[in-house]
C-alpha cells in the first residue's frame, strides 16, 4: 500500500470540490503543530508531501493525497490555532461537519494528540464530532520520543480515560515518533487492514 506513489491530489474548501468518493480513505485530525505533516511525511516516506498543506492559506483546507493505486489519505485541517478568528473556525466546523457525515468511503480517523500534552478540551470537541458523525477514530500519540518513558504512562492513563467516553473511539491507541520512527510500521499495518 505505502510501497507505490504518494501524491497531492488537491486541496478542498468546499464540499463541491472533493473528488469523488470511489475509493477507501482514512482522514488525520490534531491540534495545530501536533505533528501531522510530519507523521503523513514519515507514513509515506516523502519528506516534503504534506508540507503543501501547512504552508499558509492550505491550513484550511481538506488536502488529498493518493496512497497506492485506489486509496487517499486525507489531512483534515488543524484545529486549536490561537487567536483564530471566529468566521474562520465557523468556517473550518461546517466543511469538518460536512466531510465526516457525507464521506461514505472513509474509514477511520485518527485524532493526532501530543503526548507531551494529552487530550485537551478542542481534541474532546473533535472527538464528539466523531461520535455525531458515527466515524471511528483512533488516537494516535504523536512526538513520544519528547516524554520521557518513566512520564508516559500518566498522560495515556489520561488519554485512555478520554477515549473511554466516546462511544466511536477504537479502544487501542498507537504511539509514534516520526522523529525516531517509532510506531509508524504499526499505523501503517493498521491502515492497510482498512483500506
Ligand atoms: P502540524 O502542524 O500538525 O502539521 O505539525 P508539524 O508536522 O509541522 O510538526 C510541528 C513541529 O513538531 C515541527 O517542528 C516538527 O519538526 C516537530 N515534530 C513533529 N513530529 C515530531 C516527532 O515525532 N518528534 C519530535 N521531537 N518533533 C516532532
């Protein structure tokens, strides 16, 4: 699956523009600077793929990117900005709202939470919306390599009860380190069990 091209297929501001849904896709969610372009770069083994969608005013928009012949990975935009204004979040909610309830082909999420940091009150926000749209997602753990392992086992003792509420969450979260290739193999066996 992760053997093939990985290319940018377009990013998307409207429901209208997505292509259409003729292939299976799982979508990444996180807090701004949680690490998703660098875990979709690791995924895929391009280093400068998902830097497209962080560069300003793509930081709003739902990126595609092809993975294999017939799947997509697609980088919802991040949330949690400081100081984002209220339009542009209202904005950023209804196109979110829109994709997870009308995308028949996606099959899971993956809420990127820092483990530095654990589930915060826009990562529950996301993962309520989860629930709503009856989207499973799973917790990914991003940046483990900066938590020290003796410091570990209270933020996921957190960040299980977190997931415990949520009636969409898949039970079993992964930890990775795109930095020191931590876990990447896992979520990449995950997804090609899915896809
Ligand atoms: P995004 O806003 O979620 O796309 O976040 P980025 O992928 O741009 O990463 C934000 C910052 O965290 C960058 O400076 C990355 O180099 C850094 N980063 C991302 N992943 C890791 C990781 O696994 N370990 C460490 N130590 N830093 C990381």
């Amino acid at each position: 699956l992760f053997a093939g091209e990985t290319d940018f297929v377009k990013g998307v501001v409207a429901m209208d523009g997505m292509p259409p849904d003729d292939r299976l896709e799982v979508c990444f969610a996180g807090r701004s600077n949680v690490g998703k372009s660098t875990l979709i770069n690791a995924l895929t083994g391009r280093k400068a793929l998902a830097r497209a969608s962080n560069t300003p005013g793509r930081t709003q928009e739902i990126n595609f990117f092809t993975c294999g012949e017939s799947h997509y990975l697609v980088d919802l935009p991040g949330y949690g900005y400081a100081n984002a204004p209220v339009k542009t979040v209202e904005k950023w909610q209804r196109l979110l709202k829109a994709y997870l309830s009308g995308r028949a082909s996606l099959r899971r999420a993956f809420v990127l939470i820092d483990t530095r940091h654990g589930v915060k009150a826009v990562d529950e926000e996301i993962m309520s919306l989860l629930d709503r749209s009856a989207v499973t997602f799973q917790v990914v753990m991003t940046k483990a390599d900066k938590v020290k392992e003796s410091e570990r086992e209270a933020i996921l003792t957190q960040v299980r009860g977190a997931i415990a509420k949520h009636p969409a969450a898949y039970p079993e979260m992964i930890l990775t380190s795109s930095e020191k290739g931590l876990g990447i193999d896992v979520l990449r066996a995950v997804i090609a069990t899915l896809v």
